[in-house]
C-alpha cells in the first residue's frame, strides 16, 4: 500500500480511505503480504482525474460500482463486432468529459442496457463510434443525455422492425442459396432507403409546422 501510495502521488490514509469506501478493488494477498498492480493505480489516476473535473467521492463510488456490475466487453462484443461499426475505448474520465456531468450511474445502466457500453478492465467500450459521438454531439446541445438514451431505445425498435423488413424481403425474392450474402450485397440500398425516408418525414414534420401564410 505504501509503494502504491507513492506511485499514485497520494497518502496511505487516502488509499486506505478509497479501499474502505469500494472505490479500489481489495489487493491479493500472499500470506500476509498484500500486493497491488497497476490495475489499482488505473483507478487511483482515474479518481484523482474524476476528481479534478468536479465529480464527487459519493458520485465515483457509484460510478465503480456501475462498471463493477455493467456489462463486460466479452458480453458486449459477443456476436462479434459490428460489421460496419468501430469499438471505441475510453477511460472513465474520457467518458465523463464527452458528457460533462451527465455520466450518472443511472445513465451509465440504460447505456449498458441498451449494449452501447461494456467495461475492460479499467476501459469501457463503446460499441459505435457514431454513437457516440452523435449522442455527444446531442448533449452539447443541450440535450439530456437520459433523454438521448430513451429517443436510443425508441429508434433501437423501429431499427429492429426495418431490419426484419428488409432481410425478409431479400430472402424472399433472391435465390435460398445466396443466403446471408444477398443481404451484406443489398445492405447500402436497404440503408439509402431508411435515410431517404427520414429526411423526408422530418421535411413533412417542419413544414406542418409552420405558420400559415395569410
């Protein structure tokens, strides 16, 4: 504990304090001898940095006990990764910095829920790069991010509803023995026709909602 105090920049008492209080994980022990590596120190840097940005004791805590108790990579990634999605790592404070203050405990359930995130170790693991950053992009502007992640599983259910739609009708009217590569082929045409109807429907919503010209 000491050696890993100094390491950390911070006191025996502190570390004796974050231990008490679950924010490190308990040491492994030889005998008498408790030994602590450098996934102790991950977290003592992540608190200190927490810290810094203005997150309480109280709020870490039941953010580690969150990624304690999340949904792990292995889980997250079990089907095999996206085909057309990249896997982004971050650190717990590089989370909390692309949402200024909105990483509650709360909010980081509904994401692993919802399987955007997973946790490694001291990482957690985003599966979409493009949802992240459009879902921060949305909290930049003011945007809740628990009302991010509701209007997330609302299109999660439409997007499962197309999906079917569209891979039941490829598998209709394409040869059986074409099989799964019929719809990777035809994939970009069933995503243009989503995109198209959107921009679409949201021209249809703004201009119903303008003013009548008298």
């Amino acid at each position: 504990m000491e050696e890993l105090a100094k390491v950390a920049g911070i006191t025996v008492r502190t570390v004796r304090f974050y231990r008490e209080r679950g924010l490190i994980p308990p040491p492994r022990r030889e005998g008498r001898i408790a030994w602590y590596d450098d996934h102790h120190l991950a977290r003592l840097r992540t608190i200190a940095a927490l810290l810094e940005r203005g997150h309480t004791l109280s709020g870490i805590a039941e953010l580690a006990e969150a990624f304690e108790n999340g949904r792990d990579v292995g889980e997250l990634l079990g089907m095999g990764e996206p085909t057309e999605e990249t896997p982004v790592r971050l650190t717990p404070e590089e989370l909390a910095d692309r949402f200024a203050g909105e990483v509650t405990p709360e909010n980081l359930a509904a994401a692993m829920d919802l399987g955007y995130l997973g946790t490694d170790g001291d990482e957690i693991v985003h599966v979409s790069r493009r949802l992240l950053d459009v879902s921060s992009a949305l909290v930049r502007e003011g945007i809740p991010l628990a009302a991010v992640l509701e209007a997330g599983q609302r299109v999660r259910e439409h997007a499962d509803a197309l999906a079917e739609l569209f891979t039941t009708i490829i598998r209709t009217h394409t040869p059986p023995e074409a099989g799964n590569v019929s719809i990777e082929r035809l994939r970009p045409l069933a995503k243009s026709v989503v995109e198209a109807e959107l921009s679409m429907a949201l021209d249809r919503r703004l201009a119903s909602e303008k003013p009548e010209e008298r």
